[in-house]
C-alpha cells in the first residue's frame, strides 16, 4: 500500500448519491481531493454539473436520478462501468427527512417516502452496485449513511426517519456478511448533527441547542468533518474494516 491519505482511491470509479447535497458535495470534493472519478448523482442537473465542474482532477461524470425509481440503480451501474470503467466504491447519501410535532401528524406518506429513499433504495442500489464489484473481482467499498437517531430514536419529530436509520445500520451489517468473502466492505457513517439544510429543516432552536451542549467538542460538525470519514473507509486504510458503523458525533454519542 502506498501510504497517502487516499490510498488505493487513485484513479478509482465512485457512484455518489446525494452528492449536490450539505455532505455529499464536501465528500465528492474528498474523492476528488484522493484521485478518485466521481459520478456525482442527485435529483437536479443544474447543480450536479455545477458540482461536477468544481471537482478537482478529470473524468467525473454528473447524473440525475430518482433513486425510488429501483428501475435506475441497473442503469445507473451500467453507466459507471461505461464512463468510469468501473465501480469500486459506493458512497450512499441521498435520503430525506420529514419532520412532523407529533406521532399522529406523520402519515402514512411521510413513512414511506423516507423508508423508500433512505433504506429501501440503499439496499438495491447496494446490491446492483456489490454484483457489478463481484463480477469484476477486484473487491470494493459500500458506505452507507446512517444517522444518531439509529441509536437515540431520533430528535425533534424525526422517529420515522430515526427508523429509516435503523434499518440501514442493520443492512450495512447484513451486506458486510453477504459482501465480505468477495473484499467488499461494507460500513456506515453515523452523524450527529452537521450544518446542512437538512438538519436545520423544522428542526425547534432549542433541540438543536440542547444537542449542541451535550457534544463534547461543543459545536456542531461542518461537512468536510464527514468527508475524512468517508474517504478513509474507501481506501486501503480500512481495508480489515466491515459491518462497522463510524459515529461521528463530536462525542454526543459514544460507542
Ligand atoms: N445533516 C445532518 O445533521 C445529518 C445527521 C445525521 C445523518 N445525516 C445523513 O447524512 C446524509 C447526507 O445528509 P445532508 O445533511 O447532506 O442532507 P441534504 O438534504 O443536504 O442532502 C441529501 C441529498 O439527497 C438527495 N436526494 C434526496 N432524495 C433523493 C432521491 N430520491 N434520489 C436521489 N437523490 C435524492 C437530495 O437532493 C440531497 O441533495 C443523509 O443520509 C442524512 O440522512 C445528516
């Protein structure tokens, strides 16, 4: 292994979801940053170009898509293998949080357009993206996001979402055994709170200042502090690491 921040990403192909999004456009910086080849994937074409064009390095590629249609993963793979030359990473964002004052407000839509997006979609994104790295031979890396809510329930009218983590937690160690004997490791990133719009969605002053002075460090995490994370487990660094799930909650969590 050569030793560098981002070793073994070298010229490495990436699908990112969610990559326009707070996090996902400071980790696509970081596998930039490593040498990797991003295919940057989210919902809107202006702002994956304009995320793609900002990359350092060539050979990204930006690409819309609606991970609840499962018909896309298929093509979304098939486009990596062509444009990228391969899959070796899949680094999993996209998901979408509903805040709602009480259990009686959430609806049955709410329940199922976060279970869609955030575990259902990950598990057939994660399996079309884990046959294409098994029929190339060459290992691979499934990162998967989770959230503090897998392990608290959730904060500030987020239980269905907190559950949607659950559920993802639970699959990333699910497909870790499934994965492992091909090298594919699979993990998940846990955030606390970072300072995305998606935390500060709805979310009362006074939850978010409470989370905040019970974090240790003391403050709330800027996305870059996710991107080291995230490209640490896709490189050779973690290579012995699966089934892991890395919280990164400045402490508000310890485990
Ligand atoms: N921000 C936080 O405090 C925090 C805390 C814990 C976990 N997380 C997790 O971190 C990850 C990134 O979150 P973020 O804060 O950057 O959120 P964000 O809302 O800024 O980004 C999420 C991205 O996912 C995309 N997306 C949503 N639905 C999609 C779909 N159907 N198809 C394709 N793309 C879709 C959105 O367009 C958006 O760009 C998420 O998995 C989130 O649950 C965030």
């Amino acid at each position: 292994m050569t030793w560098s921040v981002g070793a073994g990403l070298e010229g490495r192909g990436v699908i990112l979801t969610g990559a326009t999004g707070g996090i996902g456009a400071a980790v696509a910086r970081g596998f930039a940053a490593a040498g990797a080849r991003v295919m940057a994937v989210d919902l809107d074409q202006a702002r994956v170009d304009d995320l793609v064009g900002t990359l350092e390095g060539s050979g990204h590629v930006a690409v819309v898509a609606d991970l609840r249609d499962l018909g896309s993963h298929d093509a979304l793979v098939e486009q990596a293998l062509r444009e990228l030359g391969e899959v070796y990473v899949l680094a999993n964002l996209a998901a979408v949080l509903r805040r709602r004052g009480s259990l009686d407000e959430v609806t049955e839509d709410d329940w199922d357009f976060q279970h869609d997006i955030n575990v259902k979609s990950a598990f057939f994104l994660s399996r079309a993206a884990g046959n294409a790295m098994i029929a190339a031979g060459k290992g691979g890396r499934i990162i998967l996001f989770s959230s503090q809510g897998w392990w608290t329930g959730g904060f500030g009218g987020s239980v269905a979402y907190a559950s949607s983590k659950g559920g993802v937690t639970t699959l990333c160690r699910g497909l870790a055994r499934t994965f492992g004997p091909h090298q594919i490791t699979v993990n998940c990133v846990s955030p606390g709170q970072v300072n995305t719009p998606m935390l500060m969605t709805g979310l009362a002053p006074e939850v978010y200042e409470t989370m905040k002075k019970q974090t240790p460090l003391g403050y709330v995490a800027e996305p870059e502090e996710l991107a080291g994370p995230v490209v640490f487990l896709a490189s050779d660094h973690a290579k012995y690491i699966t089934g892991a799930t890395l919280n990164v909650s400045g402490g508000f969590l310890m485990y």
